[in-house]
C-alpha cells in the first residue's frame, strides 16, 4: 500500500530523466570578417609596443592604467554613481530573474490542495466531496527540448547583459577620462587667453597713447583694438566650454564636484605635465573576440537566437503534460484524515499538433530569422570594433609627429613675436607686423594645447577600443560562462 501512494512521484520522476532531448542546431561560430591584421600607418613602427614585455589592454585594470590619483577618483565616484550604469546592473538582476523563471519551468510545481465541492443528487439530497493533499498540475514532461531551448536561450540573454555591464564600464570610464581631459585643456586654453589678453589690451593702450600723439595713424590703433577684442571673444568662449565640460563630467560622476577640479588660475595641472598613460599593444583582431565584451555580447545574443530555434522545432511535436495528485478525499471534513481516504490520481495529456494554419512553421522562419538577424549583428559587431581599433592605432601613430611640429611652429611664432616687437621698439617694423605675430603666436600655442589634448585622449580610446576597462586589479580567472549562475 506504502508503494501505490509514491507511485506517481516516481512515474514523474522517471518522465524527467528520460526528458531532455534537445533540437537546439549545432552552433558554430561564423567566421570573423575583417582581415587578419590591422592596416599599416605611416609612423606605425615608431608607435609600436613590444607585445611581449606589455601586456595586453584587456588584462591592464584601469586603476594601473591611468596614472592620475584625481582621476581615478572621478572614475571610482563614476563608478559607484553613474545612473547609466547602474542600469545596466539592475538588467543583469532582472533577466537572471528571467532566467529562474525558465529554470524553474524544467522541475514540477508541487501544490498543497484544499478543495471542496457541493452539487445536489438525484433524489433531492445534496452529495457533498472533499479534498485535501499535494498536486502537479499541468508539469510538462520536456521530451523534445522545448523547455530546455527556453532555458538556454534565457541563459544566454542573462549572459550577454552582464557583458553590457562591462561594455557600459569601459564606456563610462573612457567618458570621463576624456571629458576631465577636456577640463584640464579648457584651463590651460583660460589661462593662455588671459596671458593673451593682457598683452593685446597692453599693446592697444600703447597704440592709443600713439595715435594721440599723431605717432601712428587710426589703422594701426583700430588693429590693436581688434585684436583685443578678439582675445576677449577667445576668453568667452573658452569660458562656456569650461563650465560645458564640467557639467558633462558631473553628469558622467553623477554627483556634484565639491574641490575635485580646478576653478581659479594657477590649479590647473598643464596637460604637457599630465602623468603619462600606460601604453598598451594592439594585438590582433582576433583578440577582440574575447576581450571586447560588446562582441562577447552579440555572441551571446546569437547563441540564444540559436536556442530559440530549438524550441520552435519542438514546437511541431507531441506536448505530454502530467497532472498529479495525492491526498484524501471524503464526503465530510471530519473524515479526510482517517484511514481508508488515502488516494491519488494521474492524468496524463497529449498534445499533437495536426493543424494550426502554419503557426508553428512561421514561428521556426521567424526564429531562424532572429539567428540570421543576431549574425549579422555579430559580424558587424566585430567590424565595428576592428575599425574603432584602426582608427585609434593611426591617430596615435600621427598625433606624435603632429604635436612635435606644432610645438616647433609656436616656438618659431615666440621667437618670430620677440624679433618684430624688438624690430618695432626701434623704429624698423611697423604696428602690424607685431599685430601679425602675436596673431600667429596665439592660433600657434591654442593648437599645441588641442593637439596634446587629442594625443592623451587618443590614448584613452585605443585603452578603450581594445577592451580595456572593465577588469578589476583582481582579475577573473574564468570565461564568461564561469560567472556565478543564479540558484533555482
């Protein structure tokens, strides 16, 4: 008697083992279309780093890559504030969710039952039934792999937000390295136009003072002038793109800077005294597969496009559902514990698909669509990334050559300045040509500070391109698929 009352719980059990057969496709990566190495650039040799002695941008945690103890701070507070960000957490937390919910659909729902029911009799009378004990209703038996393609595609999507989580870390890094880069370099442009200004304002009262005195005439004055007021033009401007690039770095930290940057002359660091950057090799793109998480994201999204067809192959087979129960039933609540009520039942259930007006196939050509879909997005996931890297390697190859000639022209410019103003200061150069100088000296020393700049952030963006940022200094040992797994 003991026996009969488990027998059910066994059959199911039993039915679960033997479920498990999976129609999911054998996935195969496609093959990677760029080309096997990145394009030459003119410079490239002098730019390159010795791959055995550096490691690669993936494995240089962002704390030992950038130097600067002001801007590690600003990404720490980034990091711990940024709304952005922690949307893409909460992603992570509700599609493992998601993923519980598919887990959960492979083991039965066990349900306690009470249940009672009153209906009148033939003779008049009414007959009264009761029920009590535990109940599987409606427990699919997963013989085809339906349940198991929901899962692993539901899996699979968990695994590719938390690579968005990595790929919205390394964006949001390189953000606000770039954007504090920005605010050091909008300093040094202030305090340059303010040296400027001084000068011209300067050189315009002295003009003044001459053509009062019938020295020079009105067109040299007037020049002067201009001048001056195209400093003070130069200084609004740089002005409002300070306080632009300040508040784009609070909104990256997503808390206001209390004394975290610069705000009077004179605290600004120089960005040619910027601590310098670790510099990192490119490898090759091949090594973008595994350490650019936006690639390992669309790799995962097309593994679970893959897991989608699967179900919907299941989809044209049997459906056996199971529907037990096991208790005691009486005809009076005072009589469903005793002796002699025990009981169980079993009803199984199969579902054959025979006709659905072409449900089922347009589900398969739309799953197979989705793979096709999540392929394309694949293969234009690691073309993006390969031509985000070529960019990244030529402007770094160039900006070395560029900024070393600039700062040549604005030392010639200073050089050329100190001769016509010494030249005018004895009667041999007139008003104009020191006009034209300091012109010339201020466009040359504003493209030496836009040219450091763009050489510092082109650091960052290679750090970037190359999928480096998201790794703490202790880093993870295992793929993506080692992560810790929600328990069901």
């Amino acid at each position: 008697m003991r026996k009969a009352r488990f027998a059910p719980f066994a059959l199911v059990s039993a039915a679960s083992l033997l479920a498990g057969c999976s129609m999911i496709p054998v996935y195969e990566r496609p093959a990677v279309p760029v080309a096997a190495s990145y394009p030459a650039n003119p410079g490239a040799a002098a730019a390159a780093v010795d791959d055995a002695v550096a490691p690669l941008a993936a494995d240089v945690a962002w704390q030992d890559f950038f130097a600067d103890e002001k801007l590690r701070h600003l990404i720490e507070l980034a990091l711990a504030n940024n709304r952005d960000l922690r949307v893409a957490v909460l992603n992570i937390e509700q599609t493992r969710a998601q993923y519980q919910i598919r887990r959960a659909d492979q083991f039965p729902s066990v349900n306690g039952v009470l249940s009672g029911s009153r209906t009148p009799s033939g003779n008049g009378g009414i007959t009264s039934l009761y029920n009590v004990g535990l109940a599987v209703t409606a427990y699919e038996l997963d013989f085809f792999g339906r349940v198991s393609s929901l899962k692993e595609a539901a899996l699979s999507q968990y695994l590719a937000t938390g690579e968005a989580r990595k790929t919205a870390q390394i964006s949001l890094i390189a953000a606000v390295a770039n954007t504090y880069l920005s605010v050091l370099a909008d300093e040094e442009l202030l305090d340059l136009t303010r040296q400027t200004l001084a000068t011209r304002e300067d050189s315009m009262k002295l003009s003044k003072l001459r053509f009062d005195n019938g020295v020079v005439s009105e067109l040299d004055y007037r020049q002067a002038e201009s001048l001056a007021e195209a400093a003070r033009v130069a200084y609004a401007q740089q002005q409002r793109q300070r306080a632009l690039d300040e508040n784009a770095l609070i909104l990256l930290v997503g808390q206001p800077l209390a004394g975290e940057l610069p705000t009077a002359a004179g605290q600004a660091t120089p960005l040619a005294q910027a601590r310098p950057m670790a510099d990192v090799p490119a490898g090759l793109p091949s090594d973008l597969l595994t350490h650019r998480p936006d690639i390992r994201q669309a790799e995962q999204l097309l593994l679970a496009s893959n897991a989608n067809i699967g179900a919907a192959r299941a989809a044209f087979f049997p459906r056996i559902a199971l529907t037990v129960g096991a208790g005691s039933a009486s005809s009076h609540l005072s009589g469903l514990l005793k002796d002699g009520s025990w009981g169980w039942t079993l009803a199984p259930q199969l579902v054959l698909p025979i006709f659905d007006a072409g449900r089922n196939l347009a589900g398969l050509d739309s799953a197979k669509a989705g793979r096709d879909i999540a392929i394309a997005q694949y293969e234009k996931a690691i073309q993006t990334a390969f031509r985000e890297v070529a960019d990244a390697l030529a402007t770094r190859a160039t900006l070395g050559d560029q900024l070393r000639a600039q700062q040549a022209q604005a030392n010639a410019e200073a050089v050329r300045f100190k001769l016509s103003d010494l030249r005018y200061q004895n009667g041999i150069a007139s008003t104009l040509d020191v006009l034209d100088a300091q012109r010339a000296l201020f466009s040359a020393q504003q493209a030496v500070v836009q040219t450091r700049l763009a050489q510092l952030q082109s650091q960052v963006t290679l750090y970037k391109t190359l999928g480096g940022g998201w790794k703490e200094p202790v880093q993870e040992a295992q793929g993506p698929r080692a992560e810790s797994l929600p328990r069901p």
